[in-house]
C-alpha cells in the first residue's frame, strides 16, 4: 500500500512538473522554474513572495526597476535568477507575478 501511495505521489510530481514546463511565457510558471528555489523560502535575504512587509517597498520602486534588476542580477541574485536563457520579458512576467502576490 505505502509502495502504491508513493508512486501515485511520484507520478503527480512528475505530471506538475510537465505541465510547468509546457508553458513558458507564463510568469508563474517562470516563477515556479526559475526563482521559486530563492524567492519561496526567501534564502540569502531573497524577497520572498508574498510577504507583504517585504515588497512594500520594492513595488513602490515600480516595475520596470525590479524587471531591470532581476534581469541584470543585484546583491546575491544573479542575473535573470541565474537563467540565461530566459528572456527579458520572461522575467518581467515573472516579476509582474511576484509583485501580484506581494500586494
Ligand atoms: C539564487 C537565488 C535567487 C534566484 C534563483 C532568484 N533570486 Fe531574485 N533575489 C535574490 C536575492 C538574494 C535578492 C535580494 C538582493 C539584494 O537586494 O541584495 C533578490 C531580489 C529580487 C528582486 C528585488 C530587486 C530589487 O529591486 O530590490 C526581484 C524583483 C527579484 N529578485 C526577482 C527575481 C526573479 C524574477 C527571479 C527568476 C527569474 C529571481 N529573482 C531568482 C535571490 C534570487
């Protein structure tokens, strides 16, 4: 029975992660792939989503900074979370997502 569970909760895992995967212009879905990791448990001092104390600030700087910031990397970030292979407007999708939670 364990055994069954586990892989029933295997085969969940592994179809979440096809659908995150099959659509990219997203912002969630950008978010979930490529700075979940730092900005979900907030490590390394990561603004973490939707901590309303914590992105006050950042949303009053606009949009556009914080794009221009994830896209160039600041602090502990590195560019673009890291990914290069996102483009801009993906990361500002993933931003405009980040911001969306944080109000
Ligand atoms: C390796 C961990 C890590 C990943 C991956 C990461 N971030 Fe960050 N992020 C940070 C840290 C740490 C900070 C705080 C930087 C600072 O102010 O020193 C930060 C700050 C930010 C900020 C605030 C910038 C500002 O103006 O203060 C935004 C917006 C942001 N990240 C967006 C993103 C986006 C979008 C992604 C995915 C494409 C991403 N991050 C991936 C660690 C990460």
């Amino acid at each position: 029975m364990k055994m069954i569970l586990s892989i029933l909760c295997l085969a969940m895992i592994v179809s979440s992660v096809g659908t995150v995967y099959a659509s990219d212009s997203n912002g969630q879905s950008v978010y979930t792939k490529n700075c979940a990791a730092c900005h979900n448990s907030g490590v390394m001092g990561a603004p973490k989503v939707g901590d309303k104390d914590a992105w006050t600030p950042l949303i009053a700087k606009g949009v556009d900074v914080l794009a221009n910031n994830a896209i160039e990397g600041q602090g502990k970030m590195p560019p673009k979370g890291g990914n290069m292979q996102l483009s801009d407007d993906e990361v500002k999708a993933a931003v405009e997502y980040m911001v969306e939670q944080g109000k």
